[in-house]
C-alpha cells in the first residue's frame, strides 16, 4: 500500500510524462484516492472511471503521437489541426490515453495493418519489440478517430505480459510501422 510516499527513484528519475517530480505525485495522489474511493464503494476502480483527470498533453506524448502522424494518410491535415489544442488522460497501466481536441473534422479510412479493428477507426499502427535486442514481444500503438476526431492511443503489448520498454521513453527510431 502506498504510504503518501513517493519512492526514492522519483526524486531521481523524472520520466518525461510530467513537467516535474511534483506533477507525478499529484497524480500518484490522485490516482490512490480514486483507487480507494472505488473500494469503499464496492466499485471495480478499473471497470469505470470515476475522476476524468484531463490535463494538457506532455511533451513525450505529442512527440509519441507526431512521430505516428509522420505518414500520409486519409484525414491527416486535420488530425495535424486537431494536435494543436490536444488534451488527454491516462486510461490504463500500459500507457493508453484517452485524447480530446477541437478541430476540424477528420475523413479517416482503416490503414491495411493486421491488428484486429473496429472498421473507420485506426488510420495509423506503429510497434516496437518490448527488449533492449528487439527480441521481445511486440509493443502496438494505435491511434483511434472516432466521429472524426482523434479519441485515443491504444498500447498494449502483444503477449499481454507487462510492457518492459516505456512507450514514452522508446527512441523514436525504434518504432516500425507496417
């Protein structure tokens, strides 16, 4: 149980999802009295979201979701115009985000990747391999557009075990898309 303690390493190691130590305990703190909050009521904390905790997007994350939106594809130009005002918030361990914007709308078509899909809603896919020898399972990143805008970035790991390589941190190099 957490103790209103950050660990050690967070005054040490700062991961670049927030603009400071302080930000990430806030969260943390956040994130606590939420899971607490939905165990005193009997809820599942992660079958339904109690706190919409929207905050402006970090600088890794729009560097994450630029590097995605390198391509060219159907809808891109206004998925560009959408990143301009772009708010998120993290909607599970591996790192998915839940993305809001105003913008224009955005005429996006399924790219021929294999992940499986609901069909009009993924423009982009990228992956990584999830080991320092690019010998481990695969890391997916897809960009979800619903009703014309952008709605979320899903990561999940292939083999569903848990994501060693921050999707945050990965060098953008090390990204492949189909």
């Amino acid at each position: 149980m957490w103790d209103d303690c950050p660990p050690a390493w967070v005054e040490e190691l700062v991961s670049g999802i927030f603009y400071s130590t302080a930000e990430a305990v806030i969260e943390a703190r956040q994130a606590v009295g939420w899971l607490r909050l939905s165990e005193e009521r009997g809820q599942d904390p992660f079958k339904e979201r109690i706190v919409d905790n929207w905050r402006p997007i970090g600088t890794v994350e729009h560097n994450l979701l630029m590097h995605l939106l390198r391509g060219d594809f159907p809808g891109r130009r206004q998925i560009l115009d959408q990143m301009q005002s772009v708010e998120v918030m993290r909607i599970d361990p591996e790192g998915s985000l839940k993305l809001r914007s105003n913008g224009p709308w955005a005429d996006v078509r399924d790219n021929d990747y294999p992940s499986d899909r609901v069909s009009g809603r993924i423009p982009v896919e990228g992956f990584y391999m999830d080991d320092v020898d690019e010998s481990g399972a695969l890391v997916h990143l897809l960009l979800h557009v619903i009703d014309g805008k952008i709605d979320e970035l899903e990561i999940y790991k292939e083999d569903g075990s848990p994501i060693l390589i921050d999707p945050y941190e990965i060098e953008l190099d090390r990204i492949y898309f189909y």
